[in-house]
C-alpha cells in the first residue's frame, strides 16, 4: 500500500544536523562496543553482531548459505530461532507500532510482527532470550561489562562515566532497581548506535544515482521501471525521493512499515519443521485479542529492500534462498499449482501481486536494481542527513 503519510512523517523529521562525518557520539561508541561485545552472552561467543553483522546488518552465516540455514543459531549449541534474522540497518526509521485510524492498518515497531514498540525495547531483550545470548539476567550483563576479565572493561567504565555519569565500578548491582537502571543504559545505548549514521549509510549506488553522482546500467534502469511500474513493488516497498523542508535529501526506504501477508509457504527447512504455523502480526496475543476476525493473521511487516542483496535467505521464514527466487514468486503466486498453499490462507495479498506477468528477463532486471541498493558504493553522501529519531 503506497503511504502518503509517512512520506510526510519524514519529510517533516529530516532537518540539517551535524555532518555524518561526525565521528561517532561517546553514547554511539558505547553502543557500538555493547554490540561487537561477545563476552555478553552466555558462552561468551555470540554478540548482536553475530546476527546482525555489517554490511548487511543481517546474519552473514545464512547468507552465506541460504538453502541449508534459515535461521540463525543461538549462543548455547543446538539452540535456534524461529523466524529469519532481519537487517539491524535503517530499523531506526520505523515509527513507533501503532494503528492508523485514517487508513486503518497497523504500522510501526520493530521484528518481524511488530512487538517490541522501540529499538530501545527492543534492544533489551537478545541478552536474555534463551535462543539467543542467553544471559540468566540484566545484571549479568551488566556485570559482565565491568568485569576485569572483559577486556574492554576499562573502556566501559570510562563511557558510563562520561555518557549517563555513573560510575560503574561502585554501583551496587545486587539493587535490582540500580542492574535494572544499567541494564537500561546498556539497551539506550544501543539504540543510540542503531540510529547512527555508521548504521545508516545511504551510501549504496542507487543513492549517488539520485544524488546525480552515478548512473544506472540499462539492466538496472529497465529493472527500476519495472520496480515502480509492472511489478508493483514500490506499492509497499516505496521507492520515492524528497526534499525535506531544509532542502536536504530524503532518500528512499523501500518499505512503508505496514503489515502484509504474501501467502509465503511454510518453510521445509528441518530447522522450521517442528515450529508451530507463524501467524505475524494476528499472532501477537495483544493483537489477537483485539481482532477476532483474525484480519492480521499471516502479516508481516514490509522489510526495507537496501542492502537485500547481502541478507539472504529471504522472507520471515527464509523460504526464498535469492532474490530471483522471491520475485518469481511475486510473480506467479497467484496461479494455480504453481507454490505450494501459504502458510497462512487467510489475508492473503491478491490485488497487488500474484500474476505480474514478468519475463525472465524483466525479474533479472528487478533483482539487478536491488543490487544497487547496497551500501558502500561510495562514501556516506553529505547532503544526506539523519532526521533526529525518537
Ligand atoms: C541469535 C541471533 C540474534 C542475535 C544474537 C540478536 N538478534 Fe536481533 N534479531 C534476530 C531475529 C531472528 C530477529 C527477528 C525476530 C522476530 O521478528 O521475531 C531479530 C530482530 C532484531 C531487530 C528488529 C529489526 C526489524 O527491522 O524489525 C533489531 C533492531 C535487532 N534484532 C537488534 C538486535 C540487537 C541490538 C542485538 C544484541 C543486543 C540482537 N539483535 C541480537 C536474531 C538475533
Ligand atoms: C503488498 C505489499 C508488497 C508488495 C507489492 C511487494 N512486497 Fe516485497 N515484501 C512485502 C512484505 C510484507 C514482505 C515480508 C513478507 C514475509 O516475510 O512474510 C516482503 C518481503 C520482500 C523481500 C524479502 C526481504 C527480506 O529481507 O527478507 C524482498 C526481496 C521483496 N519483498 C521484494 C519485492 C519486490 C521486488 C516486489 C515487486 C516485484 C515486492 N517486494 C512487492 C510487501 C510487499
């Protein structure tokens, strides 16, 4: 669903702010350092980055190997997760989840349905989750941060000092209310680096193509067209540029953040096999008791598409090991026979896709424009500025 709106919601946050050259804030670095930090998880092997791992923000693991792993491993062996590790790059955009009286649709918040309101929220809840880092509890975390045996502990102590003015190495964490004061800090923290332009480049070739600086091959260009036009992408993945009120840049984020059900299969991944049906957002308890039609069953948020190219497999379930693969599928879901039935028949998106009636060469040419959506292709342009996020 193509969103006015929330082109009007950015246009109205992106304001000038300080260069992206900027190097980053102490609240960034100690989010940073939090993020690479493996010594926070239970086996002391697994950090946010082990998922979530520049470039691609995703897990680099999956990709590397889309077929066989859909799902990433936690950090005590033989433990997984349920659903495909999305990008941690360009998160900081989603709005707060919320419902949308005017087009009646829910949009906004973070994972996959939506649940966690926040990157802050979110950014609790990893350490502890036992398919993930596996910490007993925030004061573990905590405590694992200033522990001389950390060998960044002094790097620690000297940014808490100097960001939230604490001095860690007295702080009474046998206080549930101080770990739990901390322990937010480590999460505020996070988010902060989240937000940062390290994270959030802008920096892919689309970007110097619309900042005039690069030109699309005829591979990409036809890919483009088709992206906006045939294919209906750009219905949900939108795709437009503006100029914010300052006369910066407002790039692209190839998604809308609504919610979605594209009738994906089932995965038959052994990794998925036991999992029960994932109903997205109707299968959030808070939404379901609210929707007793079951509306939102089998929706999942719109994911941005920059960097795609480095983050497969695809999909909330990973069922698309490439791009070429998800956008067939795009493109004849809707006939009959040709996939097998949706794991979730209800909600199914038929207006919008199904039958698009793309040659093979036309589904080349969209795969090749994704392509032009990963960062790096330059340096981060300066003309793009971060709006000041929530
Ligand atoms: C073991 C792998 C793993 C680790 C470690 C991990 N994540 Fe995730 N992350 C995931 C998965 C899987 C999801 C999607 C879950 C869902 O939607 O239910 C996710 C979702 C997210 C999202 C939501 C993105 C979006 O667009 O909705 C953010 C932000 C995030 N993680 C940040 C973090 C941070 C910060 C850490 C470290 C504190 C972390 N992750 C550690 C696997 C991981
Ligand atoms: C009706 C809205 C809608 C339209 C139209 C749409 N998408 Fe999507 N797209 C979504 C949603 C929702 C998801 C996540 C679905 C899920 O995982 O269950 C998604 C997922 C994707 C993904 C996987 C990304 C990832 O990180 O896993 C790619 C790639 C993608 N879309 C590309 C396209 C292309 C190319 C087109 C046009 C041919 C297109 N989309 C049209 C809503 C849409």
């Amino acid at each position: 669903m193509f969103r006015h709106l929330i082109l009007a919601a950015c246009l109205a946050l992106f304001s000038v702010q300080p260069a992206f050259s900027a190097p980053l804030t102490p609240k960034e670095e100690l989010g940073k350092l939090l993020y690479f930090d493996t010594q926070l998880s239970r086996e002391k092997n697994q950090s946010c980055a082990t998922c979530h791992q520049p470039p691609g923000f995703a897990d680099p693991a999956n990709a590397a190997m889309p077929h066989q792993e859909v799902v990433s491993k936690g950090s005590v062996r033989g433990s997984l997760g349920t659903r495909n590790s999305p990008t941690v790059a360009y998160a900081a955009f989603s709005p707060y989840f919320q419902w949308d009286s005017e087009d009646g649709l829910f949009l906004g918040g973070q994972f996959w349905d939506g649940r966690e309101a926040s990157l802050k929220g979110q950014a609790r809840g990893p350490f502890l989750n036992p398919v993930e880092m596996t910490m007993p509890d925030g004061r573990s975390v905590v405590e694992s941060c200033r522990s001389s045996l950390n060998v960044q502990h002094k790097r620690y102590l000297e940014l808490y000092r100097t960001v939230y003015g604490v001095n860690l190495a007295e702080t009474d964490l046998k206080d549930p209310l101080v770990a739990d004061a901390l322990y937010d800090f480590t999460a505020d923290a996070i988010a902060a680096y989240e937000k940062s332009r390290e994270v959030n480049q802008f920096s892919s070739k689309y970007d110097y193509v619309l900042a005039g600086k690069a030109r699309l091959t005829a591979e990409e260009r036809l890919g483009l067209k088709l992206f906006n036009g045939k294919g209906l992408c750009n219905k949900c993945h939108i795709s437009k540029t503006g100029k914010s009120p300052s006369g910066g840049m407002i790039p692209p984020l190839f998604t809308d953040f609504t919610y979605d059900n594209l009738g994906i299969p089932r995965s038959t991944n052994p990794a998925l096999a036991k999992a029960p049906v994932d109903l997205g957002l109707g299968g959030r308890p808070d939404i379901a008791a609210i929707d007793p039609k079951g509306l939102q069953k089998g929706k999942f948020k719109v994911p941005t598409l920059r960097n795609v190219a480095l983050t497969a497999p695809y999909g909330h379930n990973g069922y698309f090991a490439t791009l070429t693969e998800i956008v067939e599928f795009y493109n004849t879901a809707g006939l009959r026979g040709r996939w097998p039935q949706p794991e979730v028949a209800q909600n199914v998106n038929r207006t919008e896709m199904g039958n698009l009636k793309l040659t093979k060469k036309e589904v080349a040419a969209i795969v090749a424009f994704m392509g032009t959506l990963t960062d790096g292709y330059g340096q981060p342009l300066e003309d793009i500025v971060l709006p000041p996020f929530p």
